[in-house]
C-alpha cells in the first residue's frame, strides 16, 4: 500500500510539473488560432496517443474490461465534460489574463475538492476553511489591481478551479473501477469532439494557421495531454482525490517558473505575495492535522 502511494505521488508530481510548463504552449498556440480549436486539436492528438494502448490491452487480456462498458462510458463522457469545460475556460482566460495569474488561480481546486466534498456528505477540518481564507487574500493580492478590477481573464480561472474541482472528484471515483487507459481516451476524446464543434460554430479554421500553431499543439497534445492526463489517472487509482489536489495544484508554482522563464512574465510584490498566500493556503488545506475520525474516513476512501 506504501509503495502504491508512493508510486502515485511520484506521478503526480511529474503531471503538475507537465501541467505547469503547458500554460506556455497554450498561451503561444493561441498566437495562431482560437482557443477551442486549439483545445480540440490537442485532446484529439492526446486520444490517438493513446489509441494504440487501448487496442493493445484490448487484444492481449482475454479476461479485462470490454472496450466499452456502461460505467466505462459514463465515467469517461463525464469526465470529458468537465475536462472540456475546465479547459476551454482555461483557455479563452488565457487570453486575457498571464500564465503566471492562471496557474495560480487553477489552483484553487486544491481547496474546492474537499468543500465540494461537503455536498456528498463528506467532513472537512478547520484546515479547509483557514486555507480558504489565505487563498482569498492571496488571490485578492494577485488579480485586484490598484482600480480595484479584476481581468475578465482571472473570473474565468477562477471559475474554472471549481470545475477543476469537480473533475477531481470525478476521477478519483471512476480511476478506481475502471481501466485507467480506456477511461483517458474516453475523457480525451469527449474533450476532444466538444472543443471541435465549438471551434466549428465560433472560429476561423485555417490550415496555414494550424501549421504554425504546431509546435505548441504537438507539446500540448502529446506530452501535456497524452503523457500528463493520463499520469493523473493512472496515479489516483492509489490516491484520494484530496491528497491528489494538494500535488496537483503544485502545477501553479511550475506554471510561475514557466512563465518567467520562457515568456519573460512578472509580478508586482503584491503579486508575489498573493501567490505566497495562495500557495501557503493550498498547504494549509491538505496538511493542516485532521481529527481523528477524518483520517479514518480517508482510509476508508484510500481502501
């Protein structure tokens, strides 16, 4: 079980980083053309990564899952939703808003797991609700300029960390019924066909601009999608969904990196101190010591 955990921490921790360093490529695809094709193309990329493992799997265990079962089916279609809603808002705030700002604000789904585990009748600890706190002042710091406005943008990822949320918890229930493969290339490809038809009714699609664009898809779609959605369901097979956040969510310190680093990005020091804030509020979220009776119920979640 230790080493299962382990295992799974390791993983997430490599997704965080893949996530982290992708909010460049999405920022720079968009250079070239709109957000939801964008989204569309890298998720349908990231499906045919993993279409060879599906078949392959399929064909050497008599015994496993049929390719497509009911639950399988429901769990990927779900999954896709939430993830073509999580992305898409992702994507379009990009736009108006910097990497650093959206990684951070992403974040915040370490904290809305377990408050949306309240509505399933799950407990939560003093911990949550101090790192709620941190998390709106340090948010405040980082996205309320001087004029006391907010970047369209930074509404958008934050209403996008509840979606994060969500999917989360989603996966944290189906990755451990399901095969984790099959249950990837569902999400992805649900992602994949709602992005395309919203890039079909809303964007100009250019081959000339696709091209250019190709770069950024390739990383967005084979490393951050095939190789980085997939880790996290493979990895919360063996994790709970809240310790599965607080990993996750380092993705907003690698995503800060990134943007310094390969886009030139930076923040006042009220920035800088509201992803401080941010960022102990996360910590505190997970870390923060559980009675006795919550780590009991985790246990029991792991198991």
């Amino acid at each position: 079980m230790r080493s299962r955990a382990l295992r799974a921490d390791v993983l997430m921790l490599v997704t965080a980083i893949i996530w982290g360093s992708a909010f460049v490529a999405q920022t720079t695809g968009m250079d070239h053309i709109g957000p939801f094709l964008y989204s569309g193309l890298r998720f349908a990329l990231g499906s045919l990564c993993l279409l060879p493992l599906v078949l392959r799997r399929q064909r050497g265990e008599p015994k496993a899952e049929p390719l497509l079962t009911r639950g399988l089916l429901l769990g990927g279609s779900l999954m896709g939703l939430a993830l073509a809603l999580g992305i898409n808002l992702q994507q379009v705030g990009l736009m108006f808003t910097s990497v650093t700002n959206a990684g951070f604000i992403t974040g915040l789904y370490v904290i809305v797991v377990p408050l949306l585990g309240l509505l399933i009748g799950q407990k939560t600890g003093l911990g949550t609700w101090l790192g709620a706190v941190l998390a709106v002042v340090g948010m405040f710091l980082l996205s309320v300029n001087e004029g006391f406005t907010v970047a369209s943008g930074d509404w958008l990822q934050l209403i996008g960390a509840f979606v994060w949320g969500g999917h989360v918890v989603l996966v944290g229930i189906f990755a451990s019924r399901h095969d984790p493969i099959r249950l990837a290339f569902l999400q992805f490809t649900t992602c994949s066909v709602v992005s395309l038809i919203l890039a079909l009714c809303l964007e100009p699609i250019e081959w000339t601009a696709i091209i250019a664009a190709g770069p950024a898809i390739v990383y967005g779609g084979v490393i951050a999608v095939g190789i980085g959605y997939t880790l996290q369901v493979i990895a919360q097979k063996d994790a709970i969904a809240s310790h599965a956040a607080i990993i996750l969510s380092l993705e907003a310190v690698f995503a800060a990196i990134a943007g310094a680093w390969l886009l030139d990005e930076s923040l006042q020091m009220r920035g800088y101190i509201g992803c401080a804030l941010m960022l102990s509020g996360m910590l505190v979220a997970q870390l923060w010591p559980r009675k006795p009776q919550l780590l009991r119920a985790q246990t029991a979640e792991r198991a």
